[in-house]
C-alpha cells in the first residue's frame, strides 16, 4: 500500500521538508502504537478525520463492501480489507449454537483486525423476532403481533434482550425494524409489519432504542437498521419487490413517518427496499437516498443495500459498472454482495479512477461507516464479550416473550363467553397441525430463511402450554385432524392457519381463504356438537367471514414464536388487550383494504374484545 502523495524539492530543502512531513503526514501504524484514530479519548469526528487521511482507496471501497460469511474467509477480510459480514437468512455456524457463533464472529474479526489499519469489521444478521438464526434464541412474536400489543414500551423491552442475545454471539448488527406499512395483506412480508397505518411502526420505533440502548456504544449496543426505505409494504397487489404506484404527497403521508421517527431516535442505518416508486428502483433513487433520507431528514448514519439489490436496478441479472455507480451515486454507502463481493471492489475501483463515481462520495460514505464503528465501540472492544451469551434462550427472555404473545392475541369473536375456559374440571379437545408445532407458531425467519415446520428450536407449542395451564382434574385430548372428539367433550380448539414462509414466497395471488386440511379438521370438531373455538396462527388477516358463523370464538394469535404458553394464558383467563393492526377483510376481493378507504371490513383496524 502506498501513501496518497510524494512531493520532489531540491536534496537540502528536501531534508527539511521530510522532517516536517513525518511529523504531518499520517504514518501507518508499524505496530499497536496509538495514533489519534485509535485513541478513544478524542471525538469521533477527529479519530474518523484521522482515520480516513491514512486509508488507501482500496481500504474505503473495503469499507463499503459487505459479504457473505459462506463466501468469505478471515483471510480474505484481510487481504480485501473487507468492512462487513453479514448472515443471510438462517446462514449459522455448525453446530448452530450461540458460542459457535462467537467462535465464528472473533475468527472474522481477527482477519479484519490483521490489516494495516486495523479496522474492526461489523456483522450484520436478520434479528427480526429474536435471534431467530440461533438455535436455542428466544423467539419473539413478529412484527404483526407486536403492532396488536399497542404497546412501544414492551417492544423496547424486547430490543433490549434482543440486543443482549446478539451480543452474546459477537453480532454488533441488526437488520431491523422493519418499519414498512404492509397496505396489501397478500405481501408475502405482511407479517415483518407492526401495522398498516404509519402510526404503529412510527410509534414500534422503541425496538430501535432497545438495539442501540440511549446511545451507541452500550455493553449490548446492537446497530439498528430502519428497512426498506422506501414504500416496501406499499406495492400493487401486494407484489413482493414490485412498484409502488403513489404521488410523493401520498408516499410522504403513509410511507416516509416510520423512518422520520426511527431517524429522529437517532437509528444507525438505513436498508434500501427492493420495490421502486413508480417505476423507479429504489437502489437508485439519488433523490430519495440523498435528498430526502439524508438531506430533508438529516439522517447521519449509513445507507445499506437489501442482498444483491443492485443488481436490480437496470432489470438485468447480476450487476454492471453503471448499476454500481448508479446505486453509489445514489447515496448508498454499504453494498450487500454476498458471493459477488471481489467483482464489486474491482468495478467500484475502476469507477472512481474513470471519475464516474467521485472520491468525495467515496469519502463520505467511509465516514458514516467509520462514525458508526467508533460510536459503537468496536475500536475499543472488537471481540465477543461472552459475559452476554448465557442469555441466549433465558429464562427471563422467554417469560418477556411469553408477555409479548399474551399481549399480541386479538378476540375477535366469543360467544356465549365460550372463553376463558376453565382450568379445572374441564375436557378439551385441541385439534390443528399449528398447535403442535415450534416452526409453524414460529413463521418465516426462524432458524432457516423460510422458516419450516417441525421441532426446529427448544420452545413451547401452543398445544403444551394448553396442557401446562389446566389442573389435574382436566382431560386434554390431541389429534391433530380432530379424530376422536365425541359429546363428551366441553370445548374444542382448532389451531390453524398457516405455515412458514418468507419475503415472496409468501405472497398470495389467489385464495387468502384456510385450505382443505384446516376447514376439514375444524368440521369435524363442529360435528361432535362442542363448542369450536378457532385459534388462528397465521402472518396475516385471512379470508374467513364465510367460516366464521359456524366458529364460537376466533383468537388471532399472529406468529407467537417460542413461548406457545402466552396462547393457552390468554384461553385460560388473561384477559387479551390485543387490537388489530390490520383491518381485516370481509373478502380477499377487497385487497387491498385498509382504515379509511370506505370499504366495509370484517373486523375494523383497531377492533379486539376482552373478558
Ligand atoms: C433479504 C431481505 C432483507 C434482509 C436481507 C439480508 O432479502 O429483503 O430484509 O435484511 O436480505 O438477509
């Protein structure tokens, strides 16, 4: 690596000039010694200033270059000066445990650290409802279920935990809130949304105070990501990565409030979305990137790319010089390429030195970057403190999940007060293939990137805190179809609804009703002449208004995660104080459907009985 400058002067002005230089120009460190950009007591600002003067170009294009962990070796940050790693979607260590994941993090970060500068690198995952890569992570509701709680104090609560698991396995990087306002219930990511009304994701904006803590830099200080900016959850028909077809005025109104507040509560980075805005991919979107997040918002942090989104801009496969001068041109200041990681450095590099791409776009994007890592401490403290990872799966964290789910259930129907049901002296038949199932209570991003169904992380099923929650003098019977239920049972529980899936593959272009297994099992229960008490496990409102009159009480209970316990709370007495965050629909003709739009719905946005 060579210095930017060399000046030539005559031999005695020379030794003059050489002495002077040695003393201005920033040397490399030769070995630990502290210059000012590793001095801690300095403002960020000067050590950043510092930092960069002593970068080579390659360094800030390192820097801005974020790879796969499958497609990286410790070596490779060294020699590339890589600046981040990131997991994608249930990519985990083998074996899959919270100190694997340490081991796995402090290996990478020792390649980082091994360069010139030492510059730490920062990890980033998709901690959306829990560590939920982790095997043994708590679990929490998603998103859709924390919107029905109403209540920011509890999901501040919840990224705080969240923070203290991702700290434990050396993660210093979350890829969440998602802040999008799903409009369209058939969005395959309807259920990362915390509400369809800019409100409730503006206000679910404390999970970003709970990540980061009050300021960055805390002993659990996990950055925070506000995604995808812009009008994700907004697209025609609910089309997962497609065009959002609004005037700015009305993309202002229900879009842009989320990530004023998540800016406003000072978030460190900013995720661009996959959709355009009429037309227009976001990953290129100079006005919105630049003039809009960063300049009318002031958004101070740094602008990360969604995984190979670049290669989206022009509608072709893969990417070329002109989408990756586009997308930094832009304003984004990290690219997410996960395998194609070399090829980006090697055209970023060509771009600047052909001017397409200046060096002071360069530059500002490596001071976000680096103000982020100072502020975050990873100078100071760039490996695992393992003081955090036995709290992975605690026990505290489970009980504040249990909470979170008990909050999330939304009554929506119960009549003849069928609920709650008695604890004692009791028969109950419970029937469904989600009530015993981890991996289907859980939804997508849970352990695997689509999630699955199964026993795929230690939790609680529904159908087991239902079985921990009655006394000695009750029966509980299981079938999963509903075979065997007669008379002489008092209540029926149907656990139905969905199973797993992720981002597009869950986004539904025909029916939104329940399927043939569902409505079967639920028949059979009706027949036998018990009440029905049907609880819903699903990412979304379903399409049910025809069912519904022949069900005597219908509890949504969203995508609990782990702790099943908080469901059979809510049956067997706690009161639910869920309120729905979406409006739910009469029929799936009337997708989309939302608050205020003049349609007639099912159940109103806002809608949740009690006891
Ligand atoms: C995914 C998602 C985004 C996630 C990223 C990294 O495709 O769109 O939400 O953070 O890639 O996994």
């Amino acid at each position: 690596m060579t210095r930017h400058h060399r000046v030539r002067r005559p031999f005695s002005l020379a030794l003059l000039l050489v002495a002077v230089t040695a003393l201005a120009v920033p040397a490399r460190p030769a070995n630990a010694a502290t210059y000012p950009y590793q001095d801690p007591t300095l403002p960020v600002a000067t050590r950043v200033a510092d930092l960069l003067a002593r970068m080579t170009l390659d360094e800030k294009i390192g820097q801005m270059t974020q790879a796969e962990r499958g497609s990286v070796t410790a070596a490779d940050l060294t020699t590339y000066r890589l600046g981040s790693i990131l997991s994608g979607g249930g990519s985990a260590p083998s074996p899959n445990t919270a100190t694997s994941w340490a081991d796995m993090y402090d290996g990478f970060q020792r390649g980082a650290l091994a360069t010139p500068l030492a510059i730490p690198m920062i990890y980033g995952v998709d901690a959306v409802h829990g560590h939920n890569n982790v095997v043994g992570a708590t679990i929490f509701p998603h998103n859709i279920g924390l919107g029905a709680t109403r209540d920011p104090a509890l999901v501040q609560q919840i990224g705080q935990a969240v923070a203290e698991e991702v700290s434990g396995t050396g993660v210093d990087w979350d890829f969440a809130p998602c802040l999008c306002v799903a409009r369209d219930d058939r969005w395959g990511r309807t259920y990362e949304s915390f509400g369809e009304t800019p409100d409730l994701p503006s206000d679910m904006t404390t999970l970003i105070t709970g990540l980061q803590g009050p300021s960055l830099g805390g002993p659990t200080s996990v950055l925070a990501t506000a995604k995808h900016y812009l009008g994700d959850g907004g697209t025609a028909g609910g089309d997962d990565q497609g065009d959002t077809r609004l005037t700015e005025a009305e993309l202002r109104t229900v879009h842009l409030p989320p990530f004023q507040a998540a800016v406003q509560r000072g978030v460190g980075s900013v995720m661009i979305s996959y959709s355009s805005w009429n037309g227009v991919k976001m990953h290129g979107n100079r006005y919105l990137i630049t003039t809009v997040l960063k300049g009318e918002l002031g958004f101070t942090g740094f602008v990360v790319s969604d995984w190979n989104g670049i290669d989206q801009i022009d509608g072709a496969a893969g990417f070329t010089a002109a989408e990756v001068t586009a997308a930094v041109n832009a304003g984004i200041d990290m690219v997410m390429v996960p395998a194609a990681w070399k090829t980006f450095i090697s055209t970023l590099r060509a771009e600047v030195q052909n001017g397409h791409v200046p060096l002071s776009r360069i530059d500002d994007a490596n001071r976000r970057i680096l103000t982020k890592k100072f502020e975050l401490g990873l100078f100071e403290r760039p490996y695992t403190d393992r003081s955090w990872t036995p709290t992975v799966g605690s026990v505290s964290h489970r009980a504040l999940a249990r909470q979170a789910v008990r909050e999330s259930q939304v009554l929506l129907k119960n009549t003849g007060s069928v609920l709650p049901l008695a604890r004692a002296d009791n028969k109950i038949f419970v029937a469904g293939r989600n009530a015993d199932n981890i991996g289907n209570q859980s939804g997508g991003w849970t352990i695997s990137w689509q999630g699955s169904s199964g026993n795929i992380t230690p939790g609680t099923t529904i159908l087991q805190g239902i079985r921990a929650a009655v006394g000695p003098t009750t029966t509980v019977t299981y079938n999963q179809r509903g075979t065997g239920i007669d008379g002489s049972y008092r209540a029926a529980i149907a656990v139905v609804g969905e199973t797993p899936y992720a981002e597009g593959q869950g986004d539904r272009t025909g029916s939104m009703s329940l399927d043939r297994e569902d409505l079967r099992t639920i028949a059979t229960l009706r027949n036998a002449g018990v009440p029905v008490i049907v609880v819903l496990v699903s990412g979304r409102p379903m399409d049910i208004a025809t069912e519904l009159p022949r069900w005597d009480a219908l509890l949504a209970s969203w995508l609990p995660g782990t702790e099943g316990a908080g469901v059979a709370d809510v049956l067997f007495g706690a009161a639910p104080t869920g309120k729905l965050p979406m409006t739910w629909m009469n029929s799936v003709s009337q997708q989309p459907i939302n608050a205020g739009d003049g349609q007639v719905p099912l159940f109103a946005q806002g809608y949740g009985l009690t006891y």
